[in-house]
C-alpha cells in the first residue's frame, strides 16, 4: 500500500493518476490536505503519478521527488530507502576552519553531471578545501541554466544525474573528507510553476523582485513555511548533506512573531542532534543585518554563517579600478582593513549606491569572524557582469596581472573569515562565467533574452557585445578547461594557491577567527598594506614601484613564509617588496 498526499485546500475534489489510473483522494486529518491509498505495487519507487484538482490537468506534485520529464511532467516515485551509503562515519564539518569552494555541476565538468564531478573531487582534496558549495540542483525547465529559477523544489535536476547521482556524489565527497553544502532557494519559485493551482503559495501583499512573495505570514502560511522547513530537512537527511546556503534571504518577507529563519534554524538543530552530525546553515543577504548571525537566546535567528560582499567589493575595487554601480564607496585599502577587522564596510555608513546609510555594526568581541563567508569572485559577481568577465579576464590587460591575482587569493585565503573560491579560480581560469538559461517557454525565452540585452545597453553595451542567455553557445563558453591547470601560467597559480592553503592550515594564526586579533596598517600612497596576525605579517604591495614595508620590532630575523615573488627581501625591521607582489613572513621563526 502506497499513500499519496497532497495539500489543496481549496479544491471541492481531488484525485491521483497513479500509472494512468485514477484514484479518489479523501481529507485526511490535517486540513487542506487529500489522500489517497493505492494498492498493491502500484505506486512503489518508479511509478510514474500526477495530481487532478477538480477534475482538472494532471500537475506534478509539489513535493515531489523526482521528475524525470522536467519540472512540467509527471511525478516519479522514488525510495530514498533503497540507496547503499558508506559514509556511516561521518559526522559533517562546522563552518569554523572550513575553507568553501562554489561549484556549478553543469559547467565543472565537460559532461555537466554529478557523477563526472566526482572524477574532479581529488583535485579539490589535494588543493586543499573542505567544503563543496554546489550551486542549486532542483529541478529546473530545459536542460542547463543557473539552477535559480527551480520549480520542482524536491527533486534533483535530471540532467545533471537526478536524485541517486547526487547521493553518490555526496557519499563520495564524504569518503574524501570534504562536506557539501547545497544552494537553496526559497525567496521566490521559478516562471512556470503551478504551485498556485494547489494552494496560497504566494501573497500580493508584498512584492519581490520576481513578482507576489512566497506567502510567510498571510492566511494559509502555515502550511507554505512547513513546506519551505520540510525541504530543507528533506535535503540534509535523505541526501545527507552538510549544510544549506539560503539564497537571498532579505527577500523572505515575514512578519510573523517567529521569522521562517529562526524556525528553520531550530528544526535543524534538531535534526542535527538526532543524526549525531554537524549541519551548516549559511545566508545570503545584502542588508548587512549581524542578527542573522546572533544568537537565538539574544534575539537573532541563530544561522551559522552568512556571506559578506563588502570583502569582495573592496578586493575586487582595490585591484581592478573599477567605481561603478556599488563598488563608488570602495577601492582604498581603508575599505580592505576595515572588512578584515569588522566584517562589513557599510555598518551604518553612508552608501553612495543605495543613498542612505546601509548595515549595522558587527560587535567583533563576540561575534566570530568564521561566520562570515569572503570571496574574491562567486558565481552572481563574475556572472552578473556583461560577458561573464572572471577577474583573470578583468585584469587582462594590466603589466601586473599575474601579481595582482596572487595578491587577491592571498588576502582572502590569509583572512580570519571563511574563504570560498569559484570553481576554476584555483588556476585562474579565463573561461567565462556567463548568464545563461534555457527557458523551454518561447516568450519566456525571449523576455530574458531581450531584458539581458536592455540591461547593459544603459552601461555603454551594444546589443550584439552581450551574449544571449539561451544561446546555447553562451552555455558552453562557460565550462571550465580542465587542460588548462597542466599549462603554464595556469599551473603556477595553482601551486599558489595549494601552498597558501597547506599554510592556513599549518599555522593557526591565519584561520583564528578573532576579530580583535587582527591589526592593519596601510599607506594608501605607496600603495602598502601589512596585516598583523599573531607573529605572521601579511604584507602587499599594490603599487607600480618597490616599497619598504616596516614590520615592527621582531625577535631574531623573520624569514618569509611564502612570497609570490623571488624580489621579496626581508630585514629585521622591514620588508622591502618588488610590485604587486604579497608575503607571509614570520617575526619569530623557529631555530634548526
């Protein structure tokens, strides 16, 4: 026997085609919710079903775990029960210490699918990350895109191997010691979806970007956020995944007494205590809000972590030049120092970007630093770009590029925050990272096609210099070379990368997460900065010409660590630093 469920509260009747045979469905004792029991072995792990409301079309199952055909199709049937796991010792990995690295399964590999990424998981063991952040895999129309627009929340995207090609890649991600976090999004739900034919999903009582919200605190609400917590358990359970990272939560419009977050938050923990494991929810947000990342107890949501843009704003306008759009209040070293030591740069200041005063002040003696995720590149800032320009394309045409990249990774990799690398950043990829979708609506597609085009036409951009986001050629461009690391200057940027993370590893000082720790000085006419980590001395220089950099009293000689250039010379009280070049030096080496 087989039970079908299904929430619509407002239909007068409400069947089950289960392998194109219809079964009525009855109220069960939660209201709003039908069920139907079907005998036999018809409805077991492969049977093929669809909902009818009111004896209209068949539609998918809102939480259904597989769709074979596309997010449009019917339903298939699936027992997370039958999958053999290996990874029974496993107890997950907290978000302190951890070193992320966002991967999109389409595009890691030539072939685009989970099971071709597991043959790229020992170059990520090696390089030395803990954790892989796929970007989302629920089911989305066509067969490539971002994974942002989803529609079948529940089920794995069957191109890239659908829900068994994902547990192998986790198990296999597990026996290498490295943690997956997954890309959720609940903010909004992809063009297309009918979700609305079931039930309340969405509210015009407030309005996103992508139209109505997700309904969080209007009649019928209830059963919307049980939906959002479920899936999330849904994940972390029967995928046995490590963490969520929450797509733009600023946009989880909620008025109710206990916010979705914290209610998310206290359903994982427990789910976390009963599985004897660790689990992770990291948020995205562009308020600048530490309450996400505050304690419960003292009226925050409790969330492990969440990402900081402010950092890559103030590397990537420090290094490029650029002062457009919200990078105008960046580029000085000023801004660099004051994201290493409190986290944001808007904390209340003034945005020249929004026009008012953004964020709120990070308390650094309480709040760790590892609960911040930097990045010098990720998938929205290299890919929300006109042609997807990664930062190794950016600084192209600049005498000191090569430099410039190892000053950049050095300061996110030596940061008391959680760094997270972009696939292929490792070894400078060039290979774009552009906007593309394959939106199987016709009008759809060419309402993208045509926004994509309109966007950057303001920014200077002619029509035919933005690549079109359903040409599939736009898709392909963005695959990574994986020849690429073997070559030269690709494989001397990986080995930088790779000695970085060993000494993050090596030496604590460079992952404590203690704010107040953490000193800087800079000249921001030289063009100098010296970042102050126990006995370590983190020194750039970002200049066209040689500086000297004072280190401070030290005992005995210090001696570099690492430099990312043979010109680096240190003395008792200074290091003298060719340009665009960084170090690591110790003031207190060890004797022989």
């Amino acid at each position: 026997m087989t039970v079908f469920s299904v929430w619509a509260p407002a239909a007068g009747r409400a069947d089950v085609d289960v392998a194109g045979r219809l079964y009525p469905m009855s109220p069960s004792g939660r209201p709003g919710w039908w069920s139907a029991d079907v005998p036999g072995a018809i409805g077991l792990a492969g049977t093929d079903y669809a909902f009818r409301l009111d004896g209209g079309e068949p539609l998918a199952d809102p939480r259904s775990p597989r769709q074979p055909s596309g997010p449009a199709g019917r339903s298939r049937t699936y027992d997370h029960a039958a999958f053999t796991w290996t990874d029974e010792r496993w107890r997950g990995a907290p978000v302190s210490g951890a070193v992320i690295y966002e991967l999109h399964i389409g595009t890691f590999t030539p072939d685009g699918t989970l099971d071709a990424a597991i043959g790229r998981l020992d170059h990520l063991a090696d390089l030395g990350v803990t954790v892989v952040e796929l970007m989302p895999v629920a089911a989305f129309p066509g067969d490539h895109g971002w994974g942002y627009d989803g529609i079948g929340l529940w089920a794995v995207h069957e191109p890239y191997g659908g829900p068994d090609a994902l547990k192998r890649f986790v198990d296999a991600c597990h026996a290498r010691g490295l943690a997956v976090y997954l890309d959720v999004v609940y903010n909004h739900v992809g063009p297309g979806n009918r979700l609305a034919s079931f039930g309340p999903y969405f509210t015009d009582a407030h309005l996103t970007p992508w139209g109505p919200a997700v309904n969080l605190d209007q009649p019928g609400s209830d059963e919307v956020r049980a939906f959002i917590v479920d899936n999330a358990l849904m994940w972390l359970r029967d995928y046995h995944l490590d963490g969520l990272r929450l797509d733009a939560v600023h946009a989880l419009v909620d008025t109710r007494a206990l916010n979705i977050l914290e209610e998310l938050v206290v359903a994982v923990d427990t789910l976390a205590a009963a599985a004897g494991r660790s689990i992770v929810l990291v948020a995205e947000s562009d308020l600048n809000n530490p309450r996400l990342i505050t304690a419960r107890q003292t009226g925050g949501y409790g969330l492990d972590a969440q990402w900081n843009d402010d950092f890559h704003h103030s590397v990537h306008a420090l290094v490029t030049g650029e002062r457009q759009g919200y990078y105008s209040d960046f580029g000085a070293l000023s801004a660099v120092a004051k994201t290493l030591t409190k986290a944001y740069f808007h904390d209340g200041t003034w945005s020249t970007f929004r026009g008012r005063t953004h964020g709120r002040p990070v308390d650094t003696r309480e709040t760790s630093a590892y609960r911040f995720v930097v990045f010098d590149q990720d998938h929205d800032q290299v890919g929300n770009r006109a042609v997807g320009d990664r930062l190794t394309a950016t600084l192209a045409g600049h005498p000191n590029r090569h430099g410039l990249l190892r000053i950049v990774s050095g300061l996110l990799l030596t940061a008391p925050c959680t760094p997270m690398l972009f696939m292929g950043e490792e070894w400078g990829a060039d290979t774009p990272w552009q906007f593309f979708t394959d939106h199987t609506d016709p009008g759809l597609a060419e309402a993208v096609s045509a926004g994509r085009r309109s966007e950057f036409a303001h920014h200077g951009w002619g029509e035919t210099d933005v690549p079109d986001p359903q040409d599939k050629e736009t898709f392909l461009r963005s695959k990574l070379d994986w020849g690429q690391p073997a070559r030269e200057p690709y494989r001397s940027l990986l080995g930088w990368y790779r000695a970085l993370l060993a000494l993050r590893r090596s030496r604590p000082e460079l992952a404590d997460p203690r704010f107040d720790l953490v000193h800087v000085d800079y000249d921001e006419d030289a063009r100098w900065l010296l970042i102050h980590r126990g006995q370590l001395r983190i020194a750039a220089n970002l200049g066209a010409v040689d500086a000297i950099v004072p280190l401070g009293k030290a005992v005995g000689q210090p001696v570099a660590l690492l430099a990312s250039a043979p010109g680096v010379s240190v003395a008792p009280d200074a290091v003298t630093m060719p340009p665009a070049t960084f170090a690591i030096i110790d003031l207190e080496p060890v004797s022989a």
